[in-house]
C-alpha cells in the first residue's frame, strides 16, 4: 500500500476522517506482520520489559547514535527523503507548498506563506534550556523530530506547545494549521485561562506525538556539546513534567496518546524512519512498533514488550472495509467508499488498491 499526499486539503467531515484512518489501519497491520528480523534484533534487549522499565530499556538502545551538522548535515538529509511523489518537498504545516528542494531552502528573510521552507524542531530548542552557544548538543540535528515546514507557519508556531485551538488567532492557509487558545477540553490553562496552542492538522498528529515519544524515550540521559551530563529533567516547557518518567505532563500525554491512536503510522513515515536509521544510525521504536507507546505510557504497561512476536494495538478501528483495500483492478473510490468513473474524476483524493491518491 502507498499513501500519496502532494497537496492536501482540510478534511471536514467525519466520514472523510475515518476512511483515512482505515487506511493507516490496513497499512499498520502489514508493517507490523512484516517488520523484517534485523529490526526485530534491533529492539531485543528490551524483551520483557513493562512500563518504565521498558522506555529505559529503548533508551540504552537509541541513545547511540551518529550525531549530525545543521549546516549541511540536517539539509542534506530531509532533503533526501522528505520528498513527495512529484519531486517536491513533503512539508507539514501548510497545505498550499510546492517546495523545491534546496531551491526553495529559507534563506533567513521574512516571506509569505508557500515561498520558502525551513528545519522545524517539533521539540522546540529553547524547551532544552542549553546554552545558545553550544550547536552540538546531540538534540539539535537529531532527525527523528526535525521536519520541513513552510517558514512563515513556523514562525507562526514558535516554540508554543502543541495542543487543540478553541479560538484562532493565527492561521495557516485553508485553515491547515491553527495558533489560538487552547479548548477546555485539553485542560492546559495558564492563569486560570485556556493557554495558547500550536494545532497541526490532523494528518500529521500522529507523527509528531511518535516523535515526541521517541524523544522522551531517547534521551532520558546525554551529554551536551560541552560534554556535561543533562538529563530529560533539565527541559522545561508546558507540555513537560519536568522527570524522566512519565516526562509529559498528564494533559500533554492523554492528548499524544489520542493523536498517535486516531492517527496511525503511515508509510511515510516508515520509508522516513528507515532513510533516517541509514543516516543516524538508530530508529524510532514507535513506527517500528504501533501502538508501542501505550506499552508504556498507556493501557498496556502491565504487558511484557516482545520485539519479535509484537501485536499492534487496537485502534478501535474496526476491520478495513474489504472492497475498498482489497480490489486487484484500478477501480476508484471515493472518501465516502463510493465507486467513481476512473476516466474521469473531479479533483479531489481517493483510494485505489489501499492507496490514497490525489486527482
């Protein structure tokens, strides 16, 4: 299955919503069945773990790993494989790029929104409370939540949390990303008053909450640039509990625990994950792993992790429906499941084979 996303649109409805996660969950369940045995390997120091015993466990197995440059080393790299089907760069915060890569690469001046794209540490830096001299600190360049984003959008995101905006105040084009109060729901409050988020869309929630996962999970302890040992308890933000376990504080984590089950992993970012382990040298247990996280944050911390007879966590996604995934000719549908005249459809997204595309 592949899932293709040159340019995409807010998705409105419900339905739209959950035909999509049926793909991600199809897709999930082949990934799982067939994560090759060296990754298996990889991941076997951990078996047995629960809970936190089980994040330190990753830990001693991510940790290590080749740190890289910013300049080159980090543009190098998503410009390598960050990379749309047609050649342009896969960003995640606007819904109207058409990067070029290096051509379009920021350049350090003010633009609007679709000129130029830049490096987003999805951890903003200031969060590592490490001195602005020190470049070399092994969470600057780290790949794993260093993505490509419009610059304009990121700069409407600072280094804000992410959260779920009630009232807008800032946003991207269509709506794609929001900056606004957070919704009460959430329960982050600054002075008795809803605090201000960053909301991506939710195409890309789930990759951001696994990158934010891995990220609690691999540096539990590190030296910085300067060689002095640091630990997760020297980061600060809103989101952030301030210890090594559980790291988050409790409304970042029912919130990243919610965006990683209704937004599973996809092939992006596996085919990511694996172009990253080739320049980094380790992986992010949570793509290799769904679900992996409530292993030890979530409802499962009293089960043993098992690196080579893994079960993927329910979704609470029932059954793929069969016609859509399953059919062996080109017949298109719709997000509704409908049938459509390949020939000549409207412009739009539709799923053939268990592949989303875009007309």
């Amino acid at each position: 299955m592949h899932i293709i996303l040159p340019r995409v649109p807010v998705f409105q409805n419900k339905m739209k919503r959950f035909l999509l996660s049926l793909v991600s969950t199809f897709y999930l369940l082949v990934i799982s069945a067939q994560l090759p045995a060296e990754v298996a390997a990889y991941y076997q120091p951990a078996d047995g773990k629960k809970g936190a015993e089980l994040k330190t466990a990753l830990f001693q197995i991510i940790s290590p790993h080749t740190v890289q440059s910013y300049t080159p080393g980090v543009w190098n790299a998503i410009n390598s494989y960050d990379i749309r089907e047609d050649g342009k760069i896969w960003e995640i915060y606007s819904a109207i790029s058409n990067f070029t890569p290096v051509v379009d690469q920021d350049k350090g001046q003010e633009c609007d929104e679709g000129v130029k794209y830049n490096r987003e540490h999805a951890l903003p830096k200031s969060w590592f409370n490490e001195d602005k001299s020190d470049k070399d600190y092994p969470m600057y360049t780290d790949l794993h939540h260093l993505f490509p984003t419009d610059r304009n959008v990121n700069e409407i995101r600072s280094n804000y949390p992410y959260g779920e905006v009630g009232e807008v105040s800032k946003q991207s084009k269509e709506g794609f990303s929001k900056l606004g109060t957070c919704v009460d729901s959430i329960g982050y409050t600054v002075a008795n008053r809803p605090g201000v988020v960053f909301e991506p869309n939710d195409l890309y929630k789930g990759d951001l909450a696994r990158a934010y996962f891995y990220m609690a999970t691999c540096y539990e302890a590190y030296k910085n640039g300067f060689g002095k040992d640091r630990s997760l308890k020297d980061w600060s933000s809103p989101m952030l509990s301030g210890n090594v376990y559980p790291f988050f504080t409790d409304w970042a984590l029912k919130m990243l625990l919610r965006w990683a089950a209704n937004d599973p992993v996809s092939e992006k970012e596996t085919n990511r994950n694996n172009a990253i382990f080739a320049i980094q040298k380790n992986r992010n247990p949570f793509v290799d792993y769904p679900g992996l996280e409530q292993y030890i944050w979530g409802n499962m911390t009293d089960v043993a992790f098992s690196s080579d007879n893994y079960q993927p966590v329910s979704t609470g996604i029932s059954s793929p429906h069969k016609h859509i995934f399953h059919d062996t000719d080109d017949t298109l549908y719709n997000l509704q499941g409908q049938r459509v005249n390949a020939k000549s459809p409207r412009k739009g997204i539709y799923i053939r084979k268990g592949r989303k595309v875009i007309k």
